[in-house]
C-alpha cells in the first residue's frame, strides 16, 4: 500500500493540473480605437466595414476618446474605415481602409479644419 501512495499522489496532482480550462474560456484580446479629435467640433465616431456602419460613440472638440470594436466588426481580420461625423456641421472626414485584426490598437486623428 505505501509503495502505491506516491503514485497516487502523482496522478492526483496530474489530474488537478490538466482539467482546469473550459472551452472558449480564454479571454480574446480586444480591438481599440484611440480617436483624437484636434477639431473645435463634437463627432458622432463611425466604423465602416463593407456596407455596415456602426456607431461608437462621441468625442468633445479637443479631446480624445478610446472605444472597443465589437467582435462581430474584427472577426478573422476585416478591412475597417472610421468616419468622423460633426456635430453641426457638415464635414466629414473619413480614414483610408485599413486591415484590421482582433487585439489591434488603432489611432484615428480628426484633424483640425
């Protein structure tokens, strides 16, 4: 029985080691933009992909404001555009496409105008 014990031992710690990770339960890297806005005006901040525009949010005159691409936006690696839509006004800049895959940091400047 004793010379059983370390083998035991062994195969409980082996045991504990290996079978505590789930499917799917790795965290997946989130994709962020950085918007700088160097505009005196508030933007409404759009991600274009294909036909689809979806909105972020808004970012003050002068200020600057990271948002979260959703994953459905990113997924597998998506040519993505980001247009800036003012507040009142009538410009709206808009970026060239660009590649972007899941846990990529984007900087999207609004330049002044």
């Amino acid at each position: 029985m004793l010379r059983l014990l370390p083998l035991v031992l062994l195969l409980a710690a082996l045991t504990l080691s290996c079978g505590s990770s789930k499917p799917g339960a790795r965290a997946r890297a989130k994709t962020t933009v950085e918007v700088e806005n160097r505009n005196f005006n508030d933007m409404t901040v759009y991600v274009i992909r294909e036909s689809l525009r979806q909105r972020l949010g808004i970012v003050s005159g002068g200020a600057s404001r990271t948002f979260t691409l959703p994953d459905f936006i990113v997924s597998g690696g998506r040519t993505l555009r980001f247009q800036a839509d003012p507040i009142g006004g009538r410009a709206r800049p808009i970026s060239r496409d660009i590649t972007v895959f899941p846990g990529d940091k984007i900087l999207f400047i609004i330049p002044a105008f």
